[in-house]
C-alpha cells in the first residue's frame, strides 16, 4: 500500500484529489442531496471537519466553471473513481449544469 499524505488545511477538492492525498470518498452526499430535494440543507459539523472541503467538492460536480474565453472546464477527471461516478445518469446529468452565482447572487454566465 502506498503511503498518501494527510491534508492537513487542504479545503479544495481538486487540490485534494490531483495532488493524492488521503481522502475518504464523501461523494455520495451529491446523490443524497439530489435524491431527497430538500428546500434547504444544514451542514453542521463540529471546527475542522471538513465542511468547506465538502462545499468545494459540490462546487466542482455542480458548477458550469468556465476559463476567461468562456470555454466550459470539465472536472469529471477528478472524480474519477470514487463512488459518485456509479451513482448513475440521474446524478451524473447534474454534474457541470448550473451556474455561478457572484456574491450579490446574480449568475455570471
């Protein structure tokens, strides 16, 4: 087994993922988000358990992230292999379909 190392004060995904550290798969919140259609969710977790890693991780299935040129970014790499990818194409049709929203909430594409 090959040693990974521990991300300590890693909170982006990607990051995360592209540089192999020590990761337990928490894709399948995706499909729990997706299958229970909730009006609002509350993510509470005590300091330091991984709550923005986890944002960062919906922001990247989620988001229609586009380069300056308006080329759309594909990060379907990244989840390559972990749990999310078997959810099937119910969840998989949501992965890069929405926009970004600024921080006034108006969407930028």
């Amino acid at each position: 087994m090959r040693y990974r190392p521990l991300p300590i004060g890693i909170s982006d995904f990607a990051e995360m993922i592209e540089q192999e550290y020590y990761y337990v798969d928490k894709t399948p919140m995706i499909r729990d988000l997706l299958e229970h259609k909730a009006k609002v969710t509350l993510f509470t977790r005590p300091r330091r358990f991984g709550k923005m890693l986890n944002m960062s991780m919906f922001k990247y299935f989620f988001e229609d992230d586009r380069d300056a040129h308006g080329n759309k970014r594909d990060w379907s790499q990244i989840f390559a292999g972990l749990k999310i990818m078997e959810a099937g194409e119910n969840c998989l049709a949501h992965m890069g379909q929405y926009p970004r929203a600024d921080s006034r909430g108006h969407y930028l594409w």
